[in-house]
C-alpha cells in the first residue's frame, strides 16, 4: 500500500508542478500601452481640433455680444426707453445663447472623445485577451491599481506592445 502511494505521489508531482507553473499571474501597464498607440495620438490630434473649432465659435459670439455692448453703451443717451430695453433682451439673449453653446460645446467634446476612445480601449482590451491566452496567464492586472507585484509576476506590458504593433 505505501509503494502505491509513493507510485501515485511521484506521479502526481510533475503534474502538479505543471499545473503551477501554466498558471502564471502577469500585470500591464495600462496607461504606457494606450498613450503609445498611435490610435490614442490621433484622438488627441482630432480633440484638440473639435476644441479648436468650438472654442473659435465661442469667440464669435462673444464678439457680439462686446461689440453689441459697445454700441449700447455709446448711444443708449440718445435711445428711447423702448428701444433699451429691446436692445438689453437681445444682450441677454446672446448672453444665454453664448452659456448655452459652452454646455454644448462641453457635451460634443465629452461624446467625441467616448466615441473615438472606445474603439482604442476594445483593441487593448483584445489584446490583452490575446496575449494572456497565447501566454496561459491565469489573470492580467492593471500594474495601476496594484498594491505588491511580485517579482515572480510577469511584465506583459513588452508583449501587449508587440501584440498592437507598437515599439
């Protein structure tokens, strides 16, 4: 009986340490793959243009409403009570007209980078999934939000890289 258990126990081992071995724990670090993607530095570029543009739209209008000041301020000696107060409704109206288009301004610049940094996210996301298979990693973590990386862990930040084509 204790043969049969010695067979069994030294038959057991390299198995077991087979199994130890294919579950590998890796960490990635998420922020030095993204800010290399070029996908991530294209969305930067159309960002900063859209911000561009709308800030530019911003600016017109608020041109306006200082040149429309300017010309109240001059001349409202001279204007009627009534047309005063039309041309204080149409300051104010360019006044919420301006705080309007900021709102929305801030909604088109937050919708754009969603709609443009989901697709960079799904593709490392895939490849992380990619990786950690080919590899038989058992988990993959953020190194971000790690508290202790062991130094038996394994860095896949180089293969996550070469997986997305980046150097």
């Amino acid at each position: 009986m204790i043969k049969k258990f010695l067979l069994f126990a030294l038959l057991m081992f390299p198995v077991l340490s087979f199994a130890q071995e294919s579950q590998k724990i890796a960490y990635v670090k998420y922020q030095d793959v993204i800010l290399s993607m070029p996908e991530y530095r294209l969305m930067i570029d159309s960002l900063q243009k859209s911000e561009q543009e709308l800030q530019n739209e911003i600016n017109i209008i608020s041109d306006e409403y200082t040149k429309k000041l300017s010309e109240f301020v001059e001349q409202q000696e001279s204007m009627s009570e009534s047309i005063k107060i039309r041309r204080r409704e149409e300051l104010n109206g360019i006044q919420e007209r301006a705080q309007n288009f900021q709102i929305q301004a801030q909604q088109l610049q937050e919708e754009l980078q969603r709609s443009l940094f989901t697709p960079i996210q799904n593709k490392f996301q895939k490849a992380v999934e990619d990786v950690g298979a080919e590899n038989n990693f058992l988990y993959v973590f953020d190194s971000q939000v790690m508290l202790f990386i062991s130094p038996t862990a394994t860095d896949a930040t180089p293969l996550v890289k070469k997986k997305l084509g980046i150097q």
